[in-house]
C-alpha cells in the first residue's frame, strides 16, 4: 500500500471541497488503523476504522481506502475462502471508484484500488465455489464407492490379504491377532522366504526389517490401508495386556510359548503354526516363541540396528522368551527364527 501523509491528503481534499475538518479524535483513530496495519493486526485495524468513521460522521476516501487495503490482506491471507469478507470488499472496490475515482487528490489510492478489483477477479462468486465444492464431494463419494466395490472383491478373492486385527483399549491402535503368516505374505509378494516351509499358517521367517518394509508398502498399495510394524512401547503394551507378567500372557512359559528348551526337550525345533498355544489377555497369540518378532524401532540409537520382541523357537532357555527382554539384529539381517506381526492406527473416521 502505497503510504501518503494523513494531513497532506486531508488538506488536499479539504481545498477541493470532499470533507469538512475532521476531529482530533478522527484523525487519531485513523492513525491508529494505520499503526494496526503496518504490524498486521488486520482485525485491529478494522475496528479502528469503524470508529473513525464514527467520529467523522461519513465515510471519507482515507478510511475506505484503508478498509480496502486491510481487507484484502485478509481474503488473500485466509487458508479457506471466506466469502463474507469477499464479497464486502468487491462491494467497497466498487463504492470507491464510483464516489472517488476521478479525484485527482487521491490518484495513487484509485490505482491502487484498481488493482485489487482486477485481482479479484480471479475468485469465483459463493454460487460457483459451492458448484465446485459439490463436484468434488460427487467425486470423492464415487471414488470411495468404487473403494468399496474393489476391496470386497479382494476379501472375497485375497482372504489372506486381510490379517485378523485386536484393537488394544484406550491406545488408538490394533494388532496382528496372530504374526505374518508365510500364506499372507506369499499372497502379496508372490513368493515364500521361509525356511521351514510345509504349512502357510506357520509365520513367515528370514525376512529382515526391510523385507518387512516392503511387505507393508505393498499390502498397503493393496487394501488401502496403513499397516506398520509396533513400536517397541505398543508391542509391550499389547505383550502384557494389562497384568506384569514374566511371559506374554502368562508366568508359565509352556502355556504361552513354543519353543524348543536346552537339547530339545520341549515342544518343536522349528516353528508351527499360529494359534496353537494360549492367547493373553487380548487373546494375542505367539507374543512370547514361535517365532522373534521385528519391531519399528531403532536399537540404541543405531538405526542401522532394529529392536526384536518376544523370543523364538530356537532359544535355548527361557531369558530371551522373557516380557521384558530386548534384543537386535541389523536391519539388513535374515533368520529363521525372526518374523514380524503388524498394527494399524485407528482413527476417528
């Protein structure tokens, strides 16, 4: 905005015969507005200039040229077109120009005010925006019926493509009911990894923390969903279940856990498939044995490391089955006693 003295331009248009001497108080409101505008307090400079315009008893080209230039900053700066506001000041642009156009004293204020009627000519009337916001709704409601056509054809087709969820209360989440099973990830990725092999609801293995990655972006692109891997707090949250306990579900670790114990002498040497031993209070499976489970974490602040979760068939003694017990592997890595389960945030949709 181009910035003329308040006393030259008054004592212009006195001389010409368009205003009557203002108060004291006028122009202090005025200059205020003025002040308002400079820091950008739009709203601010508004009210004053109602009030200015209050004290000299009509609207004058000094206050509604500065009302223009106020109120434009405010329809260019608002993120949602506000119409109100809008059509106020196509209506100002137009009071200006017809009362003040052709006064030589305020020539720069009338090029100015000329150049805001030209820019807003590029918003659309209130009828014109509603058509498009109309159109847009249309579109968004067939491309979510189309959504909804493709994704039941896909449960229908891809079973496996839709693994059984526990949302986990009061957290905002749900978790694999069961790990990955090698048949949900052949059905996306189009192979097996696993080295034992023999049964698809035995959980996938030998696949790293980016294998995973992969897995997820492609199941995702699929179901139009978001799946991830837990975090290390919401795996723990979802081992517990609302009760410290040494295992996931429990404090017998044969009740909950499949594994194999020092020379073989408990349940298997390799993994079986999910479900086959007591849930925990979520009715969570596996949470503890069958197979070690990836997490999203970084493991001490090593990204090149990632944090593992609830110990597998293959260890040994109990320590490692432990709730509580953390181990890592570089993200690269593949075991065969190493797979993964998934969550998905909830939303309020």
């Amino acid at each position: 905005m181009k910035k003329i003295a308040y006393g030259i331009l008054l004592l212009m248009m006195l001389v010409e015969g368009v205003l009557a001497a203002p108060s004291p108080i006028a122009r202090f409101k005025y200059e205020d507005a003025e002040a308002a505008f400079a820091k950008q307090d739009y709203q601010t400079a508004l009210k004053k200039l109602d009030e200015a315009e209050q004290e000299f008893g009509k609207i004058n080209p000094p206050i509604l040229h500065l009302r223009i230039m106020t109120r434009h900053e405010l329809v260019k700066g608002a993120r949602v077109l506000d119409f109100d506001n809008l059509e106020r000041l196509q209506a100002e642009t137009r009071q200006y120009m017809k009362e003040y156009g052709n006064l030589d004293a305020v020539r720069d204020q009338v090029r100015e005010v000329y150049r805001v009627m030209e820019e807003l000519r590029q918003y659309p009337t209130r009828k014109e925006h509603q058509a498009r916001l109309d159109a847009e709704a249309r579109a968004r409601q067939a491309e979510a019926e189309e959504t909804r056509k493709r994704i039941e054809e896909l449960q229908r087709t891809c079973p496996l493509c839709f693994p059984e969820m526990v949302a986990i209360p009061g957290k905002g989440y749900e978790i694999g009911k069961y790990e990955v099973t090698q048949g949900q990830w052949e059905a996306i990725m189009g192979s097996n990894p696993s080295v034992y092999r023999g049964d698809d609801n035995r959980p996938v293995e030998s696949v790293s923390w980016d294998d995973v990655q992969r897995y997820l972006e492609s199941l995702n692109k699929l179901v139009g969903k978001q799946y991830r891997l837990p975090t290390e707090d919401e795996w723990e949250t979802a081992c517990y279940a609302g009760r410290q306990t040494t295992y996931c579900g429990g404090d017998n670790v044969k009740a909950v856990a499949w594994w194999r114990g020092m020379f073989f002498l408990n349940d298997s040497d390799q993994p079986i498939a999910v479900g086959q031993k007591q849930p925990n209070g979520f009715g969570l499976h596996d949470m503890t044995g069958n197979v070690a489970e990836w997490v999203e974490d970084c493991y001490e602040e090593s990204c090149a490391n990632r944090a593992i979760r609830g110990g597998s068939f293959a260890e040994p003694g109990t320590r490692r089955l432990m709730a509580d017990n953390r181990m890592a592997a570089e993200r690269k890595s593949r075991y065969h006693s190493v797979g993964f389960r998934i969550v998905r945030t909830l939303t309020t949709e």
